[in-house]
C-alpha cells in the first residue's frame, strides 16, 4: 500500500520522531536514577480529584454567576495547595487547573512525583498525557442546504442558517484576516444576545484585538503543555490565537463560514463556499501548533469552551490511539466530554483516519457524535494526451500546458534527463522522483513535459510534490507527470492546486501505458542513452469539477467500528462511527503559513480530505437544528441526525465503501457509515427522537461486562446506583449486540416532536441469522408524547461475523424514523 501525500509523509515522520523520543524516555528514566537525571525525564500528567466542579455545584442556567467563579477560584487554590504539601519544592509546574467540568489539574513532573501523586488520598485519577493529533465550495448543496433549509433570497435577511448559535471550535486556531470570517457591518445581528457569550479575544502575534469582530466572537490560545514540553519553535509556534498551520481555520470555515466566498487559487475561481451554518459565531480555542499537540492543552481548551458556554463543539482532533490500562470510554479526553454533555453541550468527534480496517475508530463513547468521511459527487479529473492521440486520465488540479492543451511538447523521463557528470548522489530522489532542479540537464528538459516516478522517496517521506514543483519552475518545465511505479504499485491521489501544468497518474497501469509510448517514441545509442525524443504529450484542463451520482462512497482512510471497550479490541453494544459526512476534498478556509502541508503555503483555500473535514459538517448542521428547537437536548439533536440520516446514493443503490485494496469498493455497513449519511432536509423534521441523559449514560458505563463499578466511580465520581440488563438498552438511534445467544429483549423509548398526532408502523429488515420483532407493530403518538419500544431478538443461525439490518418506523404524516441493526449472533441458546 502507498499513500504519497505530504500530510501522510509527515505523519510517518512524526510517528519515526515519536517512538525514538519514547525509547530515549524509556531508556534515561530506567537507567539514570540520581535525582539530577531523573528531571530530564519530566512528563505531564493529568489529574482529577475528588469534589465538585462548578458544573455540579450550582445549576446551568446560573452558571456567569458570581458563585460559580468564588467556587472555581477555590478550586484552583485547592489544587495549589495539594501540590505543595504532596510533592517536592521545585519538582513540578503546575499547567492547569480544571475547575468547571471537571475537579482536576495538569502538571508537568517526574515519574517519581507522578506516583506520590497516584498514592494521595483524594486523587481520583492520573494520566500520563497520550499528545493529540489533527484529524466549502460544493457540499452544502450535496446535502440539499439552499434547497432545504436555508431560504431563497440574501441570506442575510434569513433566521435559519445558525443565527445565535455560538460554536466552539478546539484546534489549530484560525486565520481572521479571511473572508470566511469577515463580518459584514449591513448584516442584522440583534437576535444575536452578546450577555450570555460575552466572550475574551486574547491578543498576539498576527491576531490583533480587532480579530473578533463580531464573527469570531471569541478567540483564546493553549500552550501551556506544548511549552512544558520544550519543543517550542518561535518562527511557526505563534503564542495567539492565530492559525499557522490552517486546519483549524478549514474546520471553522467548513462548518460556520460566511456565505458565498469566492474560491479563488492560482488566479482560478473554483465557485463559492459557505459553512453549513454561516449565520453561527465562532469561538476559537487554539491547543494544537505545528510542533507539538498536548493533551493537556486540548482538555484545557475544552473546559473553558464549556465555561463559556458554546452550544456546538466541534472536535477535529484528540488522541490517535486508544487509552492504555483503561476502558476505552474512561480516558481522560472521554470523561471531559462526558461532562460536557453534562453540560448540555453537542459534540461532534471526528471518527479517526486509521481505517479501512475493522476496530479502528478513535470515537468511543454515546455521549459524542463520532463522525465517518465520505467522497461528495464532484471530482477533479485531468488528463494526458499522448502524441499518438491516446487520452490517459489522471488527477491534475491545474491549468493545461501552453496552449490549452492543444499543442504538444517533448516528452522526457525523468531519468533520461539526469546529468552524466553532474556530482549528486545517485538515488531515486535525484534520478527518477525531480527533487533536485541541479540533478537534470536544462536543455533537454526545458519547454518538455517531464514525467517524475514515484519512488523509494515518496515511499519514505523524504520526497514531496512541492519539490517536483520547484523543480519544474526552475528549470521551465512544460509540465510534469506524476507516474505510478510497478515495483510499488498504485497510490492514492489528492488533487492538490498545482500552480504549474501537472498530472498525476495513480494507477500503475495508466503509467504503463505512458512509458510503452515513450519508449516506443525514444531512439538510444547501444549504451541505453537517449539520442533522440519523438514522444509529445499536452497536460489539459484539470480544475473543473466533474459529478458522479454514485456518491456517497465511505473514504479509505475512514476510521471504522466495531466499538471496543479495551486495548484488547473487545466489541462493545454501541455502534461506531455514529453518522457519515462528506470529508473527501472539501475547499475551505486555509492559513497562507501552512506550515505543516507546503504544497499549499501562500493559498488562501485548502482542498482537504479526513474525518476532520466531516466532523464540523455535522457541527454545523447541529447549529442549525438547535437554532430551530433551542430547547432540544445534544441526544434529541444527535437523533434527529441519525434517524433521518441515508444509507442510499442518488441512484437509490446502497452506499459503497473503499475497501483495503486500492480503487476497490464494497457495499457499506454501519460499521462504516454509521446511521448513514446525515440528511440536513430531514433531520430539522424527524418527527420521533430517542432521548439519553447523563444517568442513562452512567447506568450504560455500569451495565458493560467485566467492568468495575469502583473504577466508574473513581473516574466519573458517580456510584453505580442503577444498571442496565445490559448496554444495549441504553436509548439512542441505533442498536448493537456483541454477542447475542438465543434470545434478548432491548427496549427503546420514542418521542415525537412533530406539531400532529401521527401513526406510525414498524417493520424491520432482519439482520441474517436473527429473527427481530417490534412491539407494538403500530402505535398512535400525540405531540410531545412516549411511546416505549420492544425490540425481541432470536438467533436462527450462528455466524462468524456481525449481521446487519435495520427497523424502520414510518408515519402516515411522511416522517421515517430509521434504527441501525448490527448485531453477531453467536449461540442459539
């Protein structure tokens, strides 16, 4: 498998960087025992302690109050004191301290005072901070916003695009000079209350005071992990609010950005973007930077989101790997998102890019929407016209060679064009990859289109396409193409902005076709020298957009279910990932830093694929779901998605998903997709929502097998009062089982939320190997009003895999309420 994109090289480095760091660690705090010795091997830990937070201590709607700050500003003196009669005078720094939705602090120390701490009475739980990691123009229409939920006419003038709804945004910061951003002095805002966010704008380099303009309502930066780890890189490590590296303002703009921005790159206008929710504020919570990401610093940024009061948090990052020695749903990050639920707070999670494997999603817990990436129906495809007429497709978001690809120039490979005497190393970088401009010859490569080969560099990381680029202006490049190599095999292609004629040819077959030609077309003395090149080829137009009605398609890199509750990946009955977006090259909003994807240093717009990208799809729609029905719990708004959400394409086929071969597709499951593909013209109406609080959370956490009920206790600080006969009958939008033997009851509980009486009749598609009944078959539900659910499930045949089905409940006022099935029938009694 080859993956040649710059985010993917670098993540491979940064994962190289890490594990020597790691090793390093390991090795000086096993072997170094003096004291002296011992502080080079200083980590952070995260630290909850018993007592309230002032979440717990007085109620929501009090909580600017003047009681909630004296009791967090006790806290805080609290957690000092602790400190200080627990550990050693100058063996620790205290980072954080934790003082709305937890009772808790972060501080960086020894191994040594980490385990004092571990031992003091009223220390509830320690973690060793794990980092954290990142994770339009088009897809507001793809999910039927103009047409469905926003009005005709100026937006401007309309109350349901998100007016009034704050959301939060932790990340890598924002760019505010952006016209995603820029507020519009003609806009009316009054609905917008500024009393309940007032909000702080934290000044600094490249984010003056006038950066929170009334858009971005707020704006706060959180580096005191990133500091304590002594990595800090002052020329990209920006101590403000400002965006260096560009997600973050991609997420932001993708979910609450300004309508109507046009998207223009290298000169060409690629049409407009908007967010899906471009009447919503932004708060910005800056905790990732260029060289490092800290957990500390994420859980920091998210207490004070929740202090303020967003009503939307959207998490395009988090820890890339499941917690160590605990349950999943018990780490830090999920406990702090547990009580921000508590708080009445929705949370969109990205999924994960670790997929197309099973048991790779990062998302764990119910109280979190976790987010699934799929492709949109627009593509960019380029192509390659040979000398011979043969046309060979390819991706290129570029303009075509000089003449509209009409005319045709000389074609070279790469390595023919390799100095004889030139004093370089002879490897692929330099021979085949067009790394180095001094490694070809000019004259045989100017005014040609030269073709660069995939190549152990790419492989590595250590070669990139903004080096073919500069190579190719260096030397007055035609254009260049990007080929496959057999003894490498195909790769995945993004269509990144080349400001050059550039094609990509990801498929080694296509590649194939290409060098047959040009050998065809190339005369060589007997020394395997080229004395003469008759290949031509023209690069044509790649930048304007094609559709396919076959989307949505899951992506590759999509993280995917089943759930598991341990290190040992063993399932849980929670389904997982819990809906789909689109994530697959989304133009957004970009930072001209870049610092961490050069290709698109100095642009404006990034076209960016991940469950990053579909995650603030999902926080935006929640805004405006929640801006309809402000009274609507985080539960009723992540049903309403869920329930309404689509597992067909436009073509009425299932949704398909990219397999692990490359270019290979497989009918989807909810182990892919979740509920499906979130339908915003549905879900502001799903007519019945399923209901789950913070106890129904609690009684689920205590229901699943083998777990402790002190240990829940100890993280949570909430005894097991009540369980479930088992997970699965906590009450959300979906229905998983693990391990079912004979026969089970689940019960789930509806309530309509629908202006009319309506009737509605269940039917159920039955998963294979299990026989699924619905009680009542029918039931008639006023406004406002419960109905409670039997769901009688029995085994008919054992399978060695997890079955899929589907109850669907439909009303006779058109509303259709869809339940997931997933379940692994193991014993028939």
């Amino acid at each position: 498998m080859v993956v040649p994109s710059s985010v993917e090289c670098q993540r491979r480095r940064a994962r190289h960087r890490v594990v020597v760091f790691v090793l390093l660690m390991l090795i000086c705090c096993s072997i170094n025992k003096s004291f002296g010795e011992e502080e080079k091997c200083r980590d952070i830990y995260i630290v909850l302690v018993e007592g309230d937070p002032p979440v717990a201590f007085v109620q929501q709607d009090t909580k600017k109050s003047e009681i909630l700050k004296a009791h967090a500003k006790r806290l805080e003196a609290s957690h000092d004191q602790f400190l200080q009669s627990t550990l050693e005078e100058g063996t620790y720094k205290k980072l954080y301290s934790f003082n709305h939705i937890v009772n808790g602090f972060s501080v960086h120390t020894t191994p040594a005072q980490a385990n004092k701490l571990r031992n003091a009475p009223g220390v509830k739980l320690i973690e060793k901070d794990r980092g954290a990691k990142l994770m339009t123009t088009y897809t507001p229409k793809f999910l039927g916003l103009p047409q469905g939920v926003w009005p005709t006419g100026r937006l401007r003038h309309t109350k349901n695009a998100g007016e009034g709804i704050v959301i939060g945004f932790v990340d890598s910061g924002i760019n505010p000079f952006h016209p995603s951003f820029a507020y519009d002095p003609k806009d009316d805002y009054s609905s917008y209350n500024r009393t309940r966010f007032p909000g702080v704008c934290q000044e600094g380099p490249m984010f003056p005071k006038s950066s929170c303009n009334g858009k971005i309502i707020s704006a706060r930066f959180f580096s005191a992990g990133m500091e304590a780890r002594g990595i800090l890189n002052a020329s990209v490590d920006i101590l403000s609010p400002y965006d260096a590296v560009g997600h973050g303002s991609h997420v932001a703009s993708t979910a609450a950005g300004n309508h109507g921005v046009p998207v223009v790159v290298n000169g060409f206008n690629y049409g407009r973007a908007s967010g899906m929710a471009p009447r919503a504020r932004i708060a910005v919570y800056k905790a990732i930077y260029p060289s490092v990401g800290t957990s500390t610093d994420v859980l920091a940024a998210i207490d004070q989101a929740i202090k303020d009061g967003v009503d939307i948090l959207t998490l395009s990052i988090g820890p890339d790997e499941p917690p160590e020695n605990t349950i999943t749903m018990l780490s830090m990050f999920e406990i702090f998102m547990l009580f921000a639920r508590k708080a009445g707070i929705f949370v969109a999670q990205a999924a994960g890019n670790l997929g197309p494997g099973p048991y790779t999603t990062v998302s764990y817990s119910p109280w979190s929407v976790g987010v699934a990436a799929c492709h949109t129906n627009r593509a960019y495809l380029g192509s390659l016209v040979l000398g011979n007429g043969q046309k060979i497709g390819g991706i290129g978001l570029s303009g075509p060679s000089f003449g509209e690809g009409l005319l045709q120039y000389k074609l070279v490979l790469s390595k023919d064009a390799v100095l004889a005497n030139g004093v370089f190393p002879k490897t692929p970088e330099f021979m085949d990859e067009c790394q180095h401009p001094e490694a070809l010859d000019l004259v045989i490569v100017q005014q040609s289109v030269v073709i660069c080969t995939f190549s152990a560099g790419f492989r590595n990381g250590s070669s990139s396409l903004p080096a073919i680029m500069n190579t190719a202006r260096t030397l007055g490049f035609m254009g260049f193409v990007f080929v496959a190599n057999p003894n490498y095999g195909d790769f995945i292609a993004d269509p990144y902005p080349f400001s050059i004629p550039g094609i990509m040819i990801p498929k080694v077959c296509d590649a194939q076709l290409i060098i047959d030609y040009y050998e065809k077309q190339t005369e060589r003395n007997d020394k395997g020298v080229v004395t003469a090149y008759h290949g031509r080829a023209a690069i044509r137009e790649g930048r304007f957009a094609t559709y396919d009605e076959k989307a949505p398609i899951v992506g590759r890199y999509s993280s995917r279910g089943p759930n598991f509750i341990d290190l040992k990946r063993k399932p849980t009955d929670l389904l997982k990932p819990d809906i789909l977006a689109p994530g697959n090259n989304i133009w957004a909003a970009w930072s001209p830093m870049s610092v961490k994807n050069p290709i698109l240093s100095g642009y404006n717009f990034g076209l960016l694929s991940g469950t990053s990208m579909a995650a603030p799809h999902i926080a935006g729609i929640a805004a405006l779901i929640k801006q309809r029905n402000p009274s609507w719990s985080p539960s009723m708004i992540a049903s309403a998605m869920a329930t309404t959400a689509t597992t067909y394409n436009k073509y009425g086929e299932p949704i398909m998903a990219e397999g692990q071969e490359l270019y290979s597709l497989h009918q989807s499951t909810p182990f892919d997709h979740g509920a499906g593909l979130v339908s915003a013209t549905h879900a502001i109406d799903p007519g019945l929502v399923l209901i789950s609080g913070f106890e129904d959370y609690m009684s689920f956490l205590c229901s699943l097998p083998n777990t402790d009920p002190e240990i829940i206790k100890t993280a949570i600080g909430e005894s097991c009062a009540h369980s479930f006969s088992a997970p699965s009958d906590l009450n959300i939008p979906s229905l998983t089982i693990s391990a079912l033997s004979g026969s089970q009851m689940v019960k789930r509980t509806v309530k309509n939320v629908a202006n009319n009486v309506e009737t509605y009749v269940c039917a159920v598609v039955q998963p294979t190997g299990v026989a699924v009944e619905v009680n009542p078959a029918w039931f008639t539900i006023v406004p406002q009003g419960s109905q409670d659910l039997e769901v009688i499930l029995n085994v008919t045949q054992v399978q060695d895999s997890f079955s899929f089905g589907e109850i669907v409940l439909t009303g006779n006022l058109k509303h259709i309420v869809r339940i997931p099935l997933s379940v692994l029938p193991v014993s028939m009694s």
